[in-house]
C-alpha cells in the first residue's frame, strides 16, 4: 500500500553508473514499471556489467561541475598567453591595440578575473572583498578583446619543437607562446599550506578576508620583507592584533639599512604591531579550539588565529624544466627582445630572470607587455630596456621610497635626519647608486 | 620498415638486452602478428605468446631483482602492442602485477616472483576502481573485515583482466569497522581459486583477448601470505607513478604500428595521402619527441615528487592523445584497406579508444594533474 504513496527512488551500480530508476524498472531483465529496489531478486544483475544489486546505492544527484569559462572553436594556431594576472592581461591589450583580429588564447589557472594586485596590500583596511576587488570579469574581457579564454585550467606540458601546450582542458597549438604564469609564494616546510595563508593572488586573499570578516583576530604574519610589513600594517589598520615575525632583527632589514629600519619598527609599534625580529619558526600547529600555534627555535610559543606566510616568491621551474627551457631563478629570457630560450616563446613579469635576477614589481610589466607585442606583431622588437623600478612601500602611516639598487654590503650614508623624515643614500665608485626616503619630508 | 623507434632504451649495450630484444620482436611480428585476428574476432587469449615472452625476459625487466629497467619493459610493451593492442595490455597487466608483488616485500609473494617475472604463471591487476577510490571519483567496491590472522573481503569487482582459474591479480578492499564505516584500504593479491566466482562481462567492441571477468567474492579470506600492503594508501603513493609510466608503453606501440601502416600504402596512395593532415612525419616527430620525454622519465620511476608524478601523468596523457589521432591518420592513409575487418588499422583505433578510456582514462589523468597543480588553501 504505501508503495502507492512512496517517492520514486534512484539507485545507481557504483560500478558502472547505471541508474535503476524504481518507476521506469528494468524489462528487459524482467522487473516491472513500479519495481521497488528492495523487491528486486537478490540474484538480478546490473544490465550493463552484471554486478548484483548489493553493488548499487541510493541515487544522490552530484552537484554539477563549477562553471569554468572554456572557449569553443578550433584549437589551432596563433597567440598563446599562459597566465590571467597583469602580465597576461596587459600582454593581451598590447596585442589588441596593434591587431585586432590575430587570435589570441588566453590560458588562466584562477577564474582569470581582472583586479589590480598591488590593492592586496590595502584592500582589508578599506573594507573590500574578492568581489569589489574585481574589476572586469574574466568573461567579460574576453569578450571586450575578443580572446578565447581558457579559465580554471592548468598548463601541464609543453612541447617547443611541437608548438604544442598541454593543458588539463586538452591540448593547443600555438604559433607564438607567451608565458606569464608569475610566480608563487615559496612555503618553507615548517609552513604547511592547509595551515598558512599567502597572499599572493585573488583568491589566497579572498580565503583569508572571509575568515577576517568574522572579527578582529590574532594574526601572525610569518616573514618581515615588504609584502609582510605592508600586510601588517593594513591588517592592523583593519583592528586585528598582529604579531610580524623574521629572522632579521628589525623588519625590512634585508633591504634597508638600520636607521630605516628602526624607524619602521617604531611605526609599527604605534600601530599596534608586535614584531619579534631574531625568530625562526620551527614548527605549526592546530590546537584543538581551532587555534594555530607557532613554536620558535628561541622557545616562544604562539597562539593566533591565523597566519600569514609573506616568505618570498619563486617561480615554478617544472614547465621551463619540461620544455627545455634556459631557467635561473625564473625563466632566461633576453632582456631586450624577452625572447626565452626557444624560438617562438616569450615570457614577461614574475616568471622571468633577466641576468639572473627576478624582477617581481607591477611597473616593468606593461613596457614589457608592449614590447613582446610589438616583437609578435610589429616584425622587430628588442626595445625593452629594463630599468630598476622606483620601490615605494604601501605603508601609510611610514612611507618609504628606494630608488636604484642597493648593494647587499654597500655603506649606507646618512643625508639629512629629523624627526619625521630620514633621507640616505648609498655610493659606489663616487656614484650615487641608490637613494632611500622614510618619513614625510617637512615643508622645508 | 623499421622506422625509428621512439622508445629505445639508452644503452642496450650488453649482448643479453640485444637478445631480448630481437627475441621479442621475432614473437611480435611473428606468431603474434599472426594471432592478431583470432584475438580480436575471437576473443583469443593468447598466453602461449605471454609464456614466450616472459621466457625471453620481455615481463620482468623492469623488477628491481632485474635491474630495474622500465626503458627495457616499455620497449618491449611497445614492440608488443605495435602487433597486437590487446596483448601489449597483458604485458602491462603481468608487469604491474609483478611490480605489486616485489614492492610489497612480503616474503610468500617475494618466492613467487620469479615464475612469475618468467611467465610461468600469469597475473594482472583489479584496481581500476581503487585507483579511481582513492582520486575521490568513485567508491571502493571491494569490502574487508578483519579476522584473525587476516581479512575477509566481500563484494564485487567488475573489468579485470588477465585472470583465469589458477591465476591471480593485485586488489584493493576498504575496511570496515563493526559500525559499517571505513578505517582504511588494504592491497593483497588475490588468487583466483575456487572460492572465487568468475562472471562473463558484457562485450567490448575490442580488446576481448584479454581474459575480462567480474569477480564475485563473499567472505574470500586473505591471510598474511596474500597481503601486499596494510594500510595500502601509502602504498599506492609509492608505485604509482611507475605504474601509469608503465602503460606509456602500449600508447607508443600502437602509434608505431599505425605509423608502420601508414608508410606501407605510401608507393601506391602517397600520391592522394599527402592531402590528408597528420601525415607520418608529423606523427613521427612527435612520437620522437614523446619516447625521448618517457626514456627519461623511466630512469626514475620512484622518484617520488609532485613535479615527477605530473610529468608521467603529461607524458601517459599526451600518449593516448596521439594514439587517438595516429590510429585514426593510418586508417585514412590506408583507405578501405584499413577498414577490412581484418586490417590492422580499425582494430588500432579500437585498441586506441581502451588507452584512452582505460583506468586512468585521459579525463582521470587531467582531473589529477588538475588536482595536483590546485594551490592548497588554509580551510
């Protein structure tokens, strides 16, 4: 009687997907419309692979497959961009600004939207989220610069003498590569990454935002370089209570000399930011509360809320490995033409080494981005001229500007001090070599 | 003919691997090669070739006891499956079985080995399933609980090949606590005995020489003798990688065999075939660079790294891609000739579609290189 009332039911064979649907039945292996599973003879077979009805389980449909962007058409030739972030894009615009009808493939391995990444560095003090963040949808510029956009997929091989990319949504062909995959944040192991979060894309920090969204929280920020001491200051700003931790006694003391430095470490404390220089984490753990507590070689022990790895950035060799690619700390490529190793395949921003040095800052990647364009499209190329970006640290409350570069063992002098303001400068040869403001330069 | 080989190991300098070799390509072009048909219409199972080449060391020349030479297997699984797909299928069954049984390092195992590396006796490998368990695509069908002095498993397990009364295969059961849910996996080997029923599975379109069964096991006991790993995840971790660099070996084949067909009909179709795309020098320098990226990589088949593990999940993905499309090219170069119910090329294109479709199938490979390559995030 009750069958008369009950739901339809689905079991699925978990051994070949068939679905045995109790309203439909199975006739031709003698079950009847409105056969319930559990009258089904224990001795029936699946009618596909002939497993018994022990092998099936109650029918739950699966949440459909995230909506990943996937272009349609041919998969032919023309232009490859690996990487969605600024480099990507910006290279994208440069070639649509030269040809607008070159076909240009756009390879992303996030959702590939367009946001500008320096913002990270202030975005929670100012109340944004991942969403405001964005400034054009992945989708949508593609469709404005007529790319086909391949979003949420991964490069896994590539193949120089093939032209050949292969991805994890199939394989391109390409008549030019252009490879701005960037760089990822480099965990030391004492780092787990289920338990550290790196800001170093959308997504890293839209992950970290939501959980700060909940309250102010104790954060530790792991690495005092200029990515972790911009991160504290905003974080602080934003009413979390950090704590900034390095190996080097004052923050930014890789980089800038002492006076700088415990300038810095000052305007941090007025902020409320406790940082422990001369630390080296040894071990992270999960406390059964939730908490995350962080040990150290000199015995402190730590517990907060979360944390924040800010341990550098390197670049991924496996691709350039694979490839055959010339690799030094990033891909080679030539510093005029940013022509890798192999023919037919540039590279631009984070990923690369230019005489075997990264260069990770936002000002270089749009001359770059113009000059592979105009290497791809215009016939000749080779006008990049790579100059040392001007270093200004997002730190409001302390301002600092590096021009040049400065030598690791170089003396640093000091040009004129007073309270606010601290103007030094390096010297090689009689030469000023680099140039380092802190500090509001009175009207003076 | 012989157009150069894309897997060619790096120094079959001793006179032993010459001779292993030119064994195994006297029993692949010949007495296989002539079975060829009656394995495909007929279902053949051909372990009079199997015995024959384990006898010339073609089915343990990867075991470490051997020298670990995976450059000499996958050349020889290559020079197999250019003649036969189904066969070259065994050879990699019969090897995975063989790596199982040496990395498990129990000593009952271990003594078997020899007979089995020799071809003596004959094994192959139910963990389709678990491989795709253990990815979260699917779940595990086989179940165990423990008794004492072992584990009884119950469950079915559809599509293993290579297994036969008296012969035997690498499973994997989840085991189950008394309350039903799950503590961990074990791997044993399974000896097809009478406690084990053997059921027909429906019939492919191809590769039926392959000895496919489902096996039905109620309360099978697997004692300490039969375990390859307790807990196996660890296991699976550690063979992995070796085990789907393995199965490059049946892709490359049956890309040189395609490309063997194309070259055939060239003095008497080269004269239209050059209208077609994917011609044999297309094919051929990718099949050159594909076997230079494998040899490398069968150096180091334990390597261990996430970068190795992508690296042999690119290499087995592109392989079946080019299987696909050489198959289908030398189907075109040869014309009707090619589609003859006894011509090599439509049965290659069915023997390429398994390659492509078997566990891991080239969407498995992708949702794993996918999965690899995902940053992790705090939760």
């Amino acid at each position: 009687m009750s069958d008369m009332t009950r739901a339809w039911r689905q079991f699925i064979c978990r051994a070949c997907g068939l679905i045995y649907d109790e309203e439909l039945g199975d006739p031709d292996s003698g079950l009847a419309p409105g056969t319930r599973f559990e009258d089904i003879p224990d001795d029936w077979e699946c009618p596909l692979c002939g497993v018994t009805k022990l092998d099936f389980e109650p029918y739950v449909r699966r949440e459909a497959a995230p909506a990943a962007t996937v272009a349609v058409g041919p998969r032919g030739t023309g232009i490859v961009v690996v990487g969605a972030g600024l480099a990507g894009w910006a290279t994208v615009e440069a070639l649509r600004e030269l040809d607008a009808e070159v076909p240009i493939t756009l390879v992303s391995a996030c959702r590939g939207d367009r946001y500008h990444k320096p913002e990270l560095s202030l975005a929670l003090s100012r109340g944004l989220t991942a969403e405001s963040l964005v400034r054009e949808t992945a989708a949508a510029a593609a469709r404005r610069l007529g790319v086909r956009l391949y979003s949420e997929t991964f490069v896994v091989g590539l193949s120089p003498a093939l032209h050949q990319l292969r991805t994890t949504r199939g394989t391109l062909g390409y008549t030019r590569l252009v490879l701005a995959q960037g760089a990822r944040p480099a965990l030391p192991a004492v780092l787990p990454p289920a338990l550290c979060w790196r800001v170093n894309d959308l997504a890293g920090w839209g992950g970290l935002q939501a959980q700060l969204a909940r309250g102010p929280q104790r954060i530790a920020i792991v690495g005092a370089g200029m990515v972790g001491c911009e991160l504290a200051e905003d974080f602080a700003r934003a009413g979390h209570r950090v704590v900034l931790l390095d190996r080097q006694p004052q923050p930014l003391g890789r980089l800038l000399p002492e006076p700088a430095t415990r300038r810095l470490r000052q305007s941090q404390a007025e902020l409320g930011i406790d940082y422990r220089g001369e630390v080296d984490v040894t071990a992270v753990s999960v406390l059964a509360d939730g908490g995350k507590c962080i040990e150290t070689r000199c015995g402190q022990r730590l517990v907060v809320d979360q944390i924040v790895a800010a341990t550098g950035l390197v670049t991924d060799p496996r691709l350039a490995r694979q490839a055959g690619l010339a690799f030094d700390q990033g891909i080679r490529v030539d510093p005029l033409s940013l022509r890798t190793s192999a023919e037919d395949i540039h590279a631009l921003g984070d990923c690369i080494s230019l005489d075997g040095a990264p260069c990770r800052f936002i000002e270089p990647i749009g001359r770059q981005a113009r000059a592979i364009a105009q290497a791809l499209l215009g016939g000749d190329g080779g006008d990049y001229r790579h100059s040392v970006p001007v270093i200004r640290l997002k730190t409001r409350s302390l301002p600092i500007e590096l021009h040049g570069t400065p030598c690791a063992d170089g003396q640093w002098r000091v040009v004129s001090e007073n309270d606010d303001y601290l103007l030094m400068e390096q010297r090689v040869a009689g030469h000023t070599t680099s140039t380092l403001r802190v500090g509001q330069a009175s009207a003076a | 003919m012989n157009s150069a080989v894309a897997l060619s190991p790096s120094s079959v300098a001793g006179l032993a691997d010459e001779r292993l070799f030119a064994e195994v390509r006297r029993i692949a072009a010949g007495p296989l090669a002539q079975l060829a048909n009656r394995i495909d219409h007929e279902g053949h199972y051909p372990l009079e070739i199997m015995a024959q080449l384990g006898e010339a060391g073609a089915l343990g020349a990867h075991l470490q006891c051997r020298g670990g030479r995976y450059d000499i297997a996958l050349a020889a699984m290559q020079e197999v499956s250019r003649s036969c797909g189904s066969t070259g299928f065994l050879v990699w069954c019969q090897d995975v079985c063989g790596l199982y049984m040496e990395q498990s390092d129990n000593p009952a195992l271990l003594a078997r080995l020899s007979d089995h590396a020799q071809g003596r006796t004959f094994g192959g490998t139910g963990l389709s399933n678990p491989m795709k368990a253990l990815a979260g695509i699917e779940n595990m069908l086989l179940r165990a609980r423990k008794v004492p002095g072992g584990y009884r498993i119950s469950g079915s397990l559809p599509w293993v090949s290579h297994i036969a009364p008296g012969q035997y295969c690498g499973a994997i059961a989840a085991v189950e606590r008394d309350d039903g849910s799950r503590s961990h996996e074990i791997m044993f080997l399974l000896d097809i005995d009478a406690c084990v029923e053997l059921r027909a599975c429906p019939a492919f379109s191809g590769m039926e020489g392959t000895s496919t069964w489902r096996i039905q096991l109620d309360d099978y006991f697997v004692g300490e003798d039969g375990l390859i790993a307790d807990p196996a995840r660890p296991f699976i971790a550690r063979i992995r990688a070796a085990f789907i660099l393995l199965q490059a070996g049946m892709a490359t084949g049956l890309v040189q065999g395609s490309l063997d067909s194309m070259r055939e009909v060239e003095p008497v179709l080269g004269h239209v075939n050059h209208f077609l795309h994917d011609r044999p020098e297309e094919i051929q320098a990718e099949f050159e660079e594909l076997g230079g990226r494998i040899m490398q990589l069968a150096r180091n088949p334990f390597d261990g790294s996430k970068d190795y593990l992508l690296d042999v999940l690119d290499a087995r993905t592109q392989g079946a891609e080019l299987a696909l499309r050489a198959t289908q090219s030398a189907l075109m170069h040869q014309g009707a000739r090619g589609y003859l119910r006894s011509a090599a090329p439509q049965r290659r294109m069915r023997e390429a579609q398994f390659i492509a479709i078997v566990t891991p199938a080239i969407k498995h490979l992708r949702w794993e290189m996918a999965r690899l390559m995902k940053e992790e995030l705090p939760a």
